[in-house]
C-alpha cells in the first residue's frame, strides 16, 4: 500500500470483502475513493480517518467503528501503530486482483 501500511486479505464473497491493515506509527494512507461502501473497525491502537480533503476529521480508537458510503474521499493517519479491519461491499476487486498476482488467494 505505502510506506508503513500493510494489508491481507481475510476473507471475501460475492458480495463483501474484509481486510486486516496495520499500520505502523505515523504511517499515513494518502487520500482516495472507491464506489464501494467501507467499515472501518479498529482492532488496536488509534486511527485518524479525514475525510473530503481535511474538511472533516474522525478520531478512532480500539473498538470504534466508522462507515464510509461509496466515493467518499478519504485518508488515513495512525499517531500509533494500529491494526484495522475494514469490510467493503462489493469486494475490492482490484485489491483481490493484487492478491493473485502475489499469490495471496
């Protein structure tokens, strides 16, 4: 993903998706979209979600949840190392398409 984020693919369907990220401290996931719905669960530590370019900013921490609708733009801060579920409907196929390649799934 970048530098101090990484990903695995738990399990995914026909119709949803879930994935372990963890991120390292201070580790950053640069501002993005996708037409899938996301839920973001975090498993450990603290997550900083920001949403429509700095316009609105969510503070996480173990054991909260957070739902994004599709397109919503959105980047990630972690001031600590976290570790994060997300589920997404539909599955990400490109994600899913980058496990194969590596030989994940």
């Amino acid at each position: 993903m970048t530098p101090g984020v990484r990903r695995r693919t738990q399990a995914s369907g026909q119709g949803m998706m879930q994935m372990v990220v963890t991120f390292a401290a201070r580790a950053t996931l640069p501002e993005h979209r996708h037409p899938h719905e996301q839920v973001t669960h975090v498993i450990s530590g603290r997550l900083r979600l920001i949403l429509h370019a700095g316009s609105e900013t969510h503070e996480l921490a173990a054991g909260d949840s957070f739902y994004l609708a599709s397109n919503v733009p959105h980047a990630a801060e972690a001031p600590e190392d976290a570790v994060v579920l997300d589920t997404f409907n539909p599955p990400r196929e490109d994600l899913l398409a980058r496990d194969r390649e590596v030989g994940h799934h």
